[in-house]
C-alpha cells in the first residue's frame, strides 16, 4: 500500500506502473532528481495536488 508519507522515487521504484498515474497528474517527476527524497504529500504540495486523491489513484494503479 502506497502512502503519501513515502518517497516518489522508491514508490516508482517498486511499482513502475505508477509512473503513468503520475503523469497523468501532471507530476513529471519521474526521473527528477527531486524525487529520490521528496514525499508524495510534499510533490503534492508544489505541484497543487490533493495528495489522498493522488494516493487513491496510485494504490488503485497497483492493484491491477
């Protein structure tokens, strides 16, 4: 299960299939240097995301 306290690289990391759902949030993040120690929640926070909408998606992305 993904949260949004963890870190945008390790979630890609361990579920590549998310990196479409990120683009798709417009978080083009997936190979930016800033991903590797920046939280979901805080991603969420730059970008103007609503990080338990952000959430949903991806652990619904990973259930598939």
């Amino acid at each position: 299960m993904i949260t949004k306290e963890m870190l945008i690289g390790d979630v890609i990391r361990t579920y590549p299939q998310v990196a479409e759902v990120l683009l798709q949030f417009g978080m083009h993040c997936i190979g930016c240097m800033a991903a590797r120690g920046e939280s979901i929640a805080d991603a969420c926070v730059v970008h103007g995301l609503d990080a338990d909408e952000l959430v949903e998606a991806l652990n619904v992305a990973i259930e598939e």
